[in-house]
C-alpha cells in the first residue's frame, strides 16, 4: 500500500529529505480507512505530492512556509468534499422532484444511501474520482503540516503562525 515508506514513493528524493519522508510516512496510517479504500495509484500520487512540498519547502523562508500553512488549515479534506458533494446532489434532487417530476426522489435517495455506505465501509462511488483529483485526507493535510512545522523548528522560526 501506498504511503507505507516501503515503496517507490521516496525514490527520487535528496536523501537529507529522507528523513521527512520517515516521519510523514508514519503519520499517514495504514488504518487510515479511505487510504485503504482507494486505489495504490492515487496514493502515491498524493504521497508523492506531499514529499515534493515538503521537499520544496526546505528550502523557503520562515515567512514562506507559514503562509503554506495557512493554506493548509483552509484545505478542504476528502470528508468535508464527500459531504457537500451529498447535500449539493440531495438537494437538487429534493428541488426537481419538487418542481419538476417526483422520480427526482431517487436521486436524494441513492446519494444519502451514499453517504451511510462511506460512514459505514470508508467508500463510496464518488470517492475514487476525488481522489484521483488529488483530495486528501485530513491525516495527509496534518503530516504536511507536521512536516513543515518541523521545518520551521529547525530553523529556530517555530512560533504560532
């Protein structure tokens, strides 16, 4: 599984990044129950992208990786998306049935369905194709910023950004 530290995820990293690529590694789980439901392709290209930043990150200011981290507090992660996907689609369907034909009922019906099937087994049909666009999980947000944190406290920068 992608983001274990076993695999090809790290090659092509500076090896001081290597380091990075151990305590990020840990802190996305294996238990981590949408990383277990989606594909090993779409993991490591999220993995991947979280090394690359952290990686290019090194070599920024103080200034510059706190301002990444606020980006990060305001990154939207798979849960959040999961969820507005399911209100924006229950809703329009609630407002077609309404307006314009009852059979529009089914659409609440099979996203809602959706929903419990993701709180319940970690996956639903829509959660492959965010993935594949690249929406993390909260715990793949959290090791970057971890990770640039620490950054920070290497350079003797760490304060509250």
């Amino acid at each position: 599984m992608a983001g274990t530290g076993k695999g090809p995820a790290c090659r092509g990293l500076e090896t001081s990044s290597l380091n990075y690529f151990i305590m990020v590694s840990a802190l996305i789980t294996e238990e981590d129950r949408i990383r277990k439901n989606t594909s090993d392709e779409s993991n490591l290209r999220i993995d991947k992208a979280i090394y690359q930043a952290i990686d290019n990150y090194r070599g920024k200011t103080a200034g510059e990786i706190r301002k990444r981290l606020k980006k990060l507090d305001k990154e939207w992660d798979i849960e959040r998306v999961l969820m507005l996907n399911a209100s924006v689609l229950a809703l329009t369907g609630t407002l077609l049935a309404a307006k314009k034909n009852k059979k529009w009922f089914a659409l609440p019906a099979i996203v809602t369905s959706f929903l419990a099937q993701h709180a319940i087994q970690g996956w639903c049909p829509p959660l492959p194709l965010f993935r594949k666009f690249g929406v993390r999980t909260a715990h793949e947000i959290d090791a970057e910023k971890y990770a640039l944190l620490e950054l920070l406290e290497r350079k003797g920068e760490l304060k509250i950004y």
